[in-house]
C-alpha cells in the first residue's frame, strides 16, 4: 500500500466517522490535571516544578493549558 492510497483511506474513513485519531492522555476531569491546574493558578509553582510533583511533561501541560484556556490568576 502506497501512501496516496493510505491518505485517501484515511479521508474516506474521516467522513464515515471511523478515522477519529489517537485518544488524549488526559481528560479535564482527570484529578491529576486538575491538581496540575490548581498548582499552575496558585502562582507558587514554576511549570518545571508541577512537572516534578505531578509527572506531566511541561510540553504536555502546556498544551493542555492551551486547550482548555487556563490562565494564571
């Protein structure tokens, strides 16, 4: 199988609803996230420090902050 062949798989398979990617390793109700947040809110923490206390990769939590709009307070 070539990749044109592939591709247009895929976008036949997205249309049908089949295709729908890889599942997020986090929820926003995920206790671990949420604790991630509130350390990240509380401005005592730096992200490499949530990093260390929740075990989230700060690329990860920064994307996350992204996607659901977290700001610091």
């Amino acid at each position: 199988m070539n990749v044109k062949e592939l591709r247009k798989g895929i976008k036949l398979a997205k249309k049908k609803g089949r295709f729908t990617g890889r599942k997020s390793t986090y929820q926003k109700d995920d206790p671990l996230l949420q604790r991630a947040f509130s350390l990240y809110q509380s401005k005592e923490y730096t992200l490499k420090e949530i990093e260390y206390h929740t075990k989230i990769p700060v690329s990860t939590l920064k994307r996350y902050l992204t996607k659901y709009g977290i700001k610091r307070k």
